[in-house]
C-alpha cells in the first residue's frame, strides 16, 4: 500500500547561488552575455521543479564581477559558479544537474528526519518485492521509493543510511523505515514484525541468503 508522501517537518531552506557572468568592477564591465549562465539558470529551475520538488530551496542569483571575491574565497573564480551553502558544486560549464541534486539532497538528509514508513528499493530487487509484500498482507501503509528511477531518493537513502551503518558496510537495498524509525533490510522488517505481532498469518518473511545490492561499497 503506497499513500501520499508523508509532509516532512519544517526545515530551514538551502541556499543555492549562481554567480553569472554579469556586473562591472571599475572601468570593467561585462557586455557579452553567457549562454551557459543562462543554461545553467534554467537547469537549476527545471531540477527545483522536478528532482528537488518538495525540498525548501532558496535561490539567489548574483552578478559575478561586481562581487568576484565573494565565490574566490570558496574556490570558485569562473562564472557560472554554483554553490550550495558554502561549497563550490560546478564552475565554468553549464551545470549538470546530479550534482545539484546531489548536493541539495545530502544537505536535506542533515536537516530534516524522515516521515512515516517508508521503502527505498528498485524493480528487479527479490528482497524489496519481498519486504512489500509482506507489508501490504500485514495491511501497512508505506511510500515506496525507487532509488533507480528517482536520484533524490537514491541520494538520500544514501545520505541517511551511511551514518547508520558507516563507510565500510556496502549499501544494500531495500532500506526501510517503519514509523520514522529506521528497520534495516527485508531481514530485519521481518524480525520487527514478527517482535512487534504485525505478520500476516499469510505472509512469510524468510531469510534469503542474496542480497539485492546496488553495487555500491
């Protein structure tokens, strides 16, 4: 059973900055407009609307020469530069968006908790359908996340199960969250449930000994 996406609590927005070729500084002024600014403006736009829809942003778009110092001291020094909070994501090119999904939703994941019951999986994953379905004849409501389809719920499955398990434990799918309060893989839902008297008479959660791994360590 899938509803709606459970309303997250209020979080403080991430500021994202593009500093675009645009300004003057003494005698100097830009005259000849940038095409990758402009592409760059436009695919921060279209991520915020898609990717990153739901997740409180506030962008500022400044003029690069009249405050060149500003990103320098951050490292960025060749318009356009990106910045999320403090750091310099992409300069001098036209932005790719995973890196600004990436790097909004990591900070995202350090801000806010994560709602409800929840599964972040992938299609041709035995342990996610297993871990489903073993949920949907217990009768428990969960928001399934593709990890593969969606890169923000890959990034942030990522960025919330790394302080969790540490660096050296390989990534594995599913990852769930019952009630906010993180399970573990289907092995571990199927220990919760069967502590917690949740099983379906139906339902059997067995352990397999495989692992549905995004291939990740």
């Amino acid at each position: 059973m899938s509803p709606s996406t459970p309303a997250a609590a209020p979080v403080s927005p991430i500021k994202i900055t593009l500093y675009r070729w645009a300004g003057a500084w003494g005698p100097f002024k830009v005259k000849i407009p940038c095409g990758e600014c402009a592409l760059t403006k436009d695919v921060i736009l279209d991520s915020l609307e898609n990717e990153l829809a739901g997740i409180p942003v506030e962008l500022e778009v400044r003029e690069w020469l009249s405050e060149w110092w500003k990103p320098l001291v951050k490292g960025g020094w060749h318009a356009p530069i990106v910045m999320v909070e403090d750091k310099v994501i992409s300069q001098g090119h036209a932005l790719n968006r995973g890196l600004l999904t990436q790097a909004v939703v990591e900070c995202y994941t350090e801000r806010s908790h994560i709602q409800g019951t929840q599964i972040f999986g992938k299609a041709n994953c035995p342990h996610c359908h297993r871990a489903r379905a073993a949920m949907d004849a217990a009768g428990i409501q969960y928001h399934y996340r593709d990890v593969v389809k969606n890169p923000k719920d890959l990034y942030e499955m990522i960025g919330r199960v790394l302080p969790i398990i540490g660096s050296k434990t390989p990534i594995t799918v599913p990852q769930i969250w019952v009630g906010g309060h993180y399970v573990g893989g289907a092995d571990q839902l199927a220990q919760f449930m069967e502590k917690n008297g949740m099983n379906h008479p139906q339902t059997e959660l067995a352990p397999m000994q495989s692992k549905g791994r995004l291939g990740m360590a």
